[in-house]
C-alpha cells in the first residue's frame, strides 16, 4: 500500500518555465491537498479537491492551478514559475487525519 | 481570517526532559489534529480531538483539548532522542481543509 505519492521529489525551474506535480494516491480517498511549505511560514494551503472533477481555491492559490480529473490523481501546475514559488510542496489526502506524500522540493532560479 | 499560533518556536531540551507546546485558535474548533515531521520528511498524523477537555495518551505524548475549544497541548514526558521534529497542530477552517500552525521545532540533546 503506497499511500500518497509525489513525482517528482526534486526539480529546478528557471524563471518563466512551466511544470506540473503530480500526486498519486491509494487509499480511495475523496479529499485532496496541496500544500507548500516555507521556512518558518508551516504548511499553507494553495489548493485542494473534495472529490472528481472538483477544485477549491485555498489560501495562497495566486500562480497555481490544479486539476482532479481521476479520483485517485491530483494535479498541481505552474503556469510560469518564478522565484517566489520556491518552496517544498506536499500533496495530502484524507478521510480522517491526513495522509501526506513525501515532497517535492522546487527551486526557481 | 482565521489563524492557529503555536508556542514556542523551537525548544531545545536535555534527553529526559519534558517537553511542551501550545496552540492557540482565533476562532472556536470543532476539532483539533497534531502531525510530526522529522527532520527532512513530511508531516505524519498523530492524532484528533473532538471532545470539550479531551485529554488522550499516546505512550509518551499527552494531547489535551481545551474546555472553549480554542487552544491545545502535547506534552512529551522524559524527550528521547527519535522525538525530534517539528509538531503542528492543525484545525479545520470551514470544512475539509486545515490550517497549520507555524509548528514547534522541538532538538533533544543527549
């Protein structure tokens, strides 16, 4: 049983580019997450998925977008990176307590 | 908006020493969830609490809840040194999605 996967765990942007995070998970969980996380700041929200097909905006979503469009899988894209979004971001799913994945660290240079 | 604080910060305690960190909500919860993070890792479920004055035991880990429903603790009893991390409380802001607290990042010098 896997839990919460994230692909990739490291990546280095430069200015401008784009890419997508994807979160996998197992446990046939409606809820979904994406977090970032920043020193000293803990985990904020950007988005997240009470089920297929849905996305809400959390508190941090400027810069970001997401699709769910399999239950099991969600997606967080940047459309063009800059250097703010550098940062440790963690996907979760839940039904009671949290599961989180194990990271993905991005630089934007 | 809404917001969760903790205190302290960090916190630097002998092995064997307790340990204790608070967490304070703006607005009433209807629930309460603590997760560790160790060093390099991501955050792990510790453990909820519903209940007005809850108190629940993990070994070691002592979590209670407060009366109004506004504030929380973890209180270790004699830290090891695998109790190292950072731990957060978290609480729901209108419905699925939490909100962290900045976390206490808690080293155990042996």
């Amino acid at each position: 049983n896997a839990g919460v996967t994230q692909t990739p765990k490291f990546r280095v942007l430069k200015t401008g580019q784009s890419m997508t995070l994807l979160c996998a998970q197992d446990m046939n969980h409606e809820y979904m997450y994406w977090y970032r996380q920043d020193p000293g700041m803990g985990l904020r929200l950007i988005h997240y998925s009470v089920g297929e097909g849905t996305t809400a905006k959390g508190e941090v979503p400027d810069g970001y977008n997401v699709s769910r469009l399999k239950k099991q899988n969600f997606l967080l894209g940047l459309e063009s990176a800059a250097p703010s979004q550098t940062s440790v971001y963690f996907c979760a799913s839940s039904y009671y307590g949290y599961t989180f994945g194990s990271g993905t660290r991005l630089t934007v240079v | 908006g809404q917001q969760v604080m903790q205190i302290p910060q960090y916190q630097h305690v002998q092995e064997g020493e307790d340990f204790t960190t608070y967490c304070n909500s703006s607005t009433t919860l209807s629930n309460i969830q603590w997760y560790k993070q160790r060093p390099g890792g991501h955050p792990v479920f510790l453990i909820q609490l519903v209940k007005s004055g809850e108190v629940k035991k993990q070994k070691r880990l002592t979590f209670q809840f407060g009366e109004a429903k506004k504030n929380s603790s973890l209180h270790i009893t004699a830290t090891q040194t695998t109790d190292v991390g950072t731990y957060f409380c978290a609480g729901p802001l209108s419905g699925v999605e939490l909100i962290f607290g900045q976390g206490t990042e808690l080293s155990v010098k042996p």
